[in-house]
C-alpha cells in the first residue's frame, strides 16, 4: 500500500489566518487538530473545522456547529456556498464554502453562530 499523501491545499494561509482571528476571538475558544484539520473548541466541544481539500473533494470550507434549523434552510437557500458536510452533518452541522466569495461578516456571523450553538447547548448534542 503506498504511503498517504496529504491533497494539495487550496489555501494561501490567509483563509485559515481569518478564521483563526475570529474563532480565537470568541470567549473561552482553543485551537487544536482534530483528525489532521485545525478545529476550534469552546471547553472540550469542537465548534469549528477548517478543511482544506479534505479528501480531495476540491473545497475550501469550513465544518460548522448550527442551531436546529439552521443547516436545512442555508443548504436550501444557497447550495453552492452551504452544504451538508460529512461526519457531522448528521448532527445538524453545516458546511461553508470559504471558497465561493462570502464577505467576511457572514464568515463571521457563521462562526459567532457556531461558538453560540455549542456554548448554549445542553451536553451530548
């Protein structure tokens, strides 16, 4: 079996620079890799993964915790910036595509979302 190779990246390092300001910015928020990706944690409870052409699906996204609700009508209302990611969009997680022009404030307002949907939700979910 050949060695793995890691996909090419898709980021000049400014994508995952932002999302790093923003997320580090949030109260009570770590960083640390989570499966090979960096993923922020509010306490012990991921709430956002940057992925960078996780395997080699082309994307340049981020993996993010939503509120109930929230991952159905974003996908609905704009599926080429918004998908259900794999692994966690079961669980009401949503994808962002960092790759398809939002302005930073909406990265941000996903973000702060994100950061909100853990801190506020019960344990377990």
């Amino acid at each position: 079996m050949a060695p793995y190779e890691r996909p090419p990246s898709l980021d000049d390092g400014t994508a995952i620079e932002h999302v790093r300001a923003i997320c580090l910015a949030l109260p009570g928020t770590t960083e640390r890799p989570s499966h090979g990706s960096p993923a922020f944690f509010a306490g012990k409870r991921s709430f956002v993964m940057f992925m960078d052409n996780h395997h080699r699906d082309g994307r340049l996204a981020l993996w993010c915790a939503a509120a109930a609700g929230v991952q159905e009508a974003l996908v609905a209302a704009d599926p080429e910036r918004y998908f259900v990611p794999p692994y966690v969009g079961h669980r009401g997680w949503i994808g962002v595509r960092l790759d398809r022009g939002l302005d930073g404030d909406e990265v941000a307002g996903v973000i702060e979302d994100a950061h909100e949907a853990v801190i506020g939700a019960p344990k377990g979910v």
